[in-house]
C-alpha cells in the first residue's frame, strides 16, 4: 500500500474550488477593506472640511470683534474730544457775556465819582449780571422761612427765636444757585432751634 495523504486522494475538483472560495473571500476582504478605507478617508475630508469652516467662521467673528473694539474705542474718544470742545465753547460764551460787566466796573472804579454814584454804577453792573446769570437759565433763591433742606440749604449755625418753629430758616446769609433745578451753590443759612 503506498502512503498518501488525504489530500493525495483528494478530488482535484475540490481543491480547486476551494482555492477559488478562498480567492473569493480574500477579495472580498479586500474589498470590504477598501471601502472601509474610503469611508474613513470621506469621514476626515469631511471632517477637514468642517473644521476649515469653523476656523473661517471664527476667524470672521473674531475680525468682527476687533472691528467693533477698535469702533468703540474711536465713539469713546470723539465723545470725550466733543465734550471737552462743549465745554471750552461755553466757558468762552460766559466770559464774553460777563466782560462787559468787568468794563463796568473797572469804569466805576477809575472815576472820581462820589459814593452815591459809585453804589448806583455798581448797582447796575450786578444787574447786569443777574441779567447774564438768568439768561443763562441760573437762578438765585433764598430759603428765608421755609423749611430746612440740607438738599438745597447749609446750615452756618443755628439760633433760638421766639415764635420761629424748630428747623426752619430764619436767616440767608448767602443765596442759593440753582441751573436747570440742579444746586450750583446750596444757600448758606442760619436755622432757628
């Protein structure tokens, strides 16, 4: 009897086609390697592609910030440059109204009026200037018999007077000033006890 393998006395036929099965399944190995392969590379391409459009959409927001900082910052400075021309501009509108008022009384002063005159020279200067104040829109007022306000009023000292109720103001030693309601200079007051 001669030795053979199993395979020796195999059909030929079947080792065929099991090469064949085999060649098929290695194929389609392949294959199923291949589109893996292709998914995975699609799968970064795209990811690629929306990590390229993320960075552009924050580079955009980021340009727009910059824009909006820098924009901010020349609003902040031609304010501040506008007020400051306001300011400069009103300072000299009150300087020339109240020049006039300084000629006057420079005036009075270089006369050899008599004393009499002299009070009505001056007389007319302060009115002058009230005039100038109230065009202005300032107002002089003078608490006299009403109610402390420590808002619109300092109290210089207090005093005891008969038939005055505690708290109210029975003497104005200097006017208050008010622009627009708002307190330039609170009325200096004496208040009764």
């Amino acid at each position: 009897m001669t030795n053979q393998s199993p395979r020796d006395g195999a059909n030929p036929d079947a080792e065929e086609q099991r090469t064949e099965a085999e060649v098929e399944d290695a194929a389609r190995e392949e294959t199923d390697a291949e589109r893996d392969e292709r998914e995975a590379e699609e799968l970064l391409e795209r990811d690629l592609d929306e990590l390229g459009a993320a960075k552009r959409e924050r580079d955009e927001y980021l340009e727009l910030a910059q824009r909006t900082r820098a924009d901010f910052e020349n609003y902040r400075k031609r304010v501040a440059r506008e007020a400051s021309e306001a300011l400069a501009r009103g300072k000299a509108e009150l300087a020339r109204d109240l020049l006039p008022a300084i000629d006057n009384l420079e005036r009075a002063l270089r006369s050899p009026a008599d004393a009499e005159a002299l009070a009505k020279g001056v007389a007319l200067v302060l009115d002058e200037l009230r005039a100038k104040l109230a065009a202005a829109g300032v107002e002089a007022y003078d608490p006299t018999g009403e109610r402390f306000n420590p808002e619109t009023c300092e109290a210089l000292s207090t005093q005891t007077r008969e038939g005055s109720e505690a708290g109210v103001v029975i003497e104005t030693v200097e006017k208050g000033y008010r622009l627009n309601g708002q307190v330039l200079r609170p009325a200096r007051v004496v208040v009764s006890k």
